[in-house]
C-alpha cells in the first residue's frame, strides 16, 4: 500500500520537512509514470485545489490511483474524487479484479469528511436513488452507473451536508474503471479527462498534506496528557464497554450485510480515545496498577464482553448480559469473587494465549462457563 506523504521513512539523516516533501514527490511522481493504464481527474466544474489523494501498489505495479479536484475542505464540495483502478489481475488477465461498490465509495468519501473535518455526517445510507446517466470521458458522452445519498434533515431541520448530495458514478474504459466519489454536483454532472501531467496533482497533494499536518498540530495534545473529567465508581469500566460492544455489533452486521467492514464514526476519534483513557486512568487508581497492568486489564475486559457479544445472543439487551457485564467489571477491578469467576478464569486463560476455536478448546471452555453460569442464576 502506498500513498503521498507516507508517515515511514527510511533511516538516515534528519531532514527538514521540505526535503521530506520534496522526497516524497519524487516518489510519488517515479510511482504514477511507471503506470501502464491511464487515470482520470475532473474536468471542469470544480476548480482548483487538485490533488494526488492516494495510490496502491501491489506486486511492483500500481493497482489504482486517486485524484481529487475540487474544494475538499467543505461537505458542501464542489469536489469530486476520481479512482481509476486496474481492472484485470496482473498475474492472471483473464480474471477481472474487483471494483469497489458504489456504495462503499459514498462511505469511503464520509470517512474522508470525518478524518479531514471532523463532520460527521452519520452513519449508513441516507436517501438513495440508483440511477443510469451519461458522463463525458475525455470528450465522448459515455454511460455511466450512479448511486445518490442524500442525508435527511435531522431533528432540528438542519442538514448534516447542509444540503448537498454525496454520490458515486462507475464507468469501465480501455481497460480501466473509474469509481467517482463527488459532492455538492447533480448526477451525471461530472467531466472526466485523461491526465497527462500528474505533477499539479503531487505538488497539490504535499500542499493538502501541509494544512491538515497544522490543523492537527494546533489539537494534538496527547490522550494521556489530557485532562478528562473525572469518572465516578466503574462509570468508565461500563463506558469503555459499551463502547467495544457497539463497535463489534455495528462491524457484525455490515459484514453480514456483505458490505465493507467499517467501524461507526461516532464510535472512532478522540471520543473512543477519552472512553479509553478514562477507563485506564480508573483502573490505576481502584486497583493500584502500574499503566502497562491498566492498559492489560481494560484490554482483557473489553475483549472478553465484545467477543461474547459476537459469539451468543444474550448480551446485549437482556438481564443476563448487564450482570455479565457488572460481574466481569467486578472482577477486573477488585479480582472480587463474583458467580462467573469460573468464566474469567477460562477466559484469562484464553486471553493469556489460547487460541479461538482452537483444537485447545480453550474457547469452548470459556462459553461453556459462561453457560454453566447462565444456569445457575436461572436455578
């Protein structure tokens, strides 16, 4: 996987941050000329701005790349993202490799709304249309698929988008296909042209890697350095808890709905960072642990209650799971003598180094536990 602006460097001297620029475009300029398929970027329409937004090299040769156009620092765009892709397997050319779905690609560009601006324009689809258009391709009017998302007003009337529909339009050329995520542009409303000189879009890529590096610089304070309001009792414990939960479940499901998996925006960021911390911070404090022995224990708990989450369907939403929950908090915190002691036995010795679904059957002890413990409290 590659990409502008890379965060490894190879070792060597300190360099100053123009020289590490300047090495990356040279990078990525040696990259896109080695190409042997064209790509695209967006005619007309948005102006300015241009940019090298990514690239994947596998096995030597580049699988796809990205150019966006337009202004990226608003929902409301005009922008437009145009991926153009191999289409057949390097390794094998009779097998056609496969393209992201119009869908993910909507998403993909939400994600970019959230990581870049932190907007969050909420989860899963909004109200969508599935269309058939025509889009003009280095001059030729060309059919083209188009998936529209529009977000619904939300509770006080406003727009997450403020107003403006994201979409995707798919289009198969010599060779190519052209995934084009845009925003705040009607369907169809999309000119693609052949780039022949990718330079403007490397240089516009180190220029967007600038902004965003003093955006964050100006709000990179630390988590462990953060002051956080202080959590009462095993607050932070359920919080963090319930946190790990919902990211399981919502990762489940869009799995099951064979669409990529992705975890919630509002479940990523700094709030999951600070439910963490806080959660670390406490368990220092009521159990006299060292960091490292907080950071070990929240993570035995959280992997314990979400994995249960994914393997029965009793956790979440009934009496039993709450007191699963409470019992296994107890027992992080305090190594009190709770009714599941059998349970966190069987599953530290899971964590410790068993292997799920293993021919050690430490899985199938520790869900055997927990069903003996399930019994009991029905008895």
């Amino acid at each position: 996987m590659g990409g502008p602006h890379d965060p490894e460097d190879a070792a060597g001297p300190a360099r100053t941050p123009e020289e590490r620029h300047r090495e990356h475009e040279e990078h990525d300029l040696r990259v896109l000329a080695g190409a042997d398929f064209p790509f695209y970027a967006a005619a007309g329409g948005p102006a300015g701005r241009d940019c090298l937004a990514g690239y994947e090299v596998l096995d030597g040769r580049l699988r796809w790349v990205e150019l966006r156009s337009g202004d990226w620092t608003s929902p409301q765009g005009p922008h437009v993202t145009v991926r153009t892709q191999r289409t057949a397997d390097p390794a094998d050319p009779a097998r056609a490799l496969p393209l992201p779905e119009l869908e993910d690609a909507v998403e993909d560009e939400r994600d970019r709304v959230y990581d870049q601006l932190d907007i969050d324009e909420g989860d899963g689809p909004g109200l969508t249309r599935a269309l058939r258009g025509w889009i003009s391709v280095d001059g030729e009017p060309c059919p083209v698929e188009i998936h529209e998302d529009v977000r619904p007003p939300g509770p006080d009337g406003t727009d997450p988008a403020g107003g403006a529909p994201a979409g995707a339009g798919g289009q198969r050329r010599g060779g190519a296909a052209a995934p084009a995520p845009a925003g705040g542009l009607p369907p169809g409303g999309v000119e693609l042209r052949r780039v022949g000189d990718a330079a403007p879009f490397v240089s516009g890529g180190t220029a967007q890697a600038r902004e965003l590096a003093a955006r964050q610089w100006r709000r990179a304070v630390p988590v462990e350095e953060r002051e956080l309001p202080p959590a009462a009792g095993l607050e932070a414990h359920r919080a963090v808890v319930e946190h790990g939960i919902q990211e399981a479940i919502a990762m489940e499901a869009q799995l099951c709905a064979r669409r990529t998996g992705r975890i919630p925006r509002r479940l990523r960021g700094e709030a999951g960072a600070e439910c963490w911390e806080s959660a670390v911070r406490q368990q220092m404090r009521l159990a006299s642990e060292s960091r490292r022995e907080a950071v070990e224990a929240v993570s035995a708990l959280v992997n314990q209650l979400t994995w249960l989450a994914q393997r029965t369907d009793w956790l979440v939403g009934t009496a039993e799971g709450e007191a699963a929950v409470a019992e296994s908090v107890r027992y992080t915190v305090f190594a009190s003598e709770v009714p599941s002691l059998a349970a966190q036995l069987a599953w530290a010795r899971l964590w410790a180094g068993g292997t799920p679904d293993g021919p050690d059957g430490a899985e199938e002890a520790w869900l055997a536990a927990w069903e003996d413990w399930r019994t009991l409290r029905r008895d």
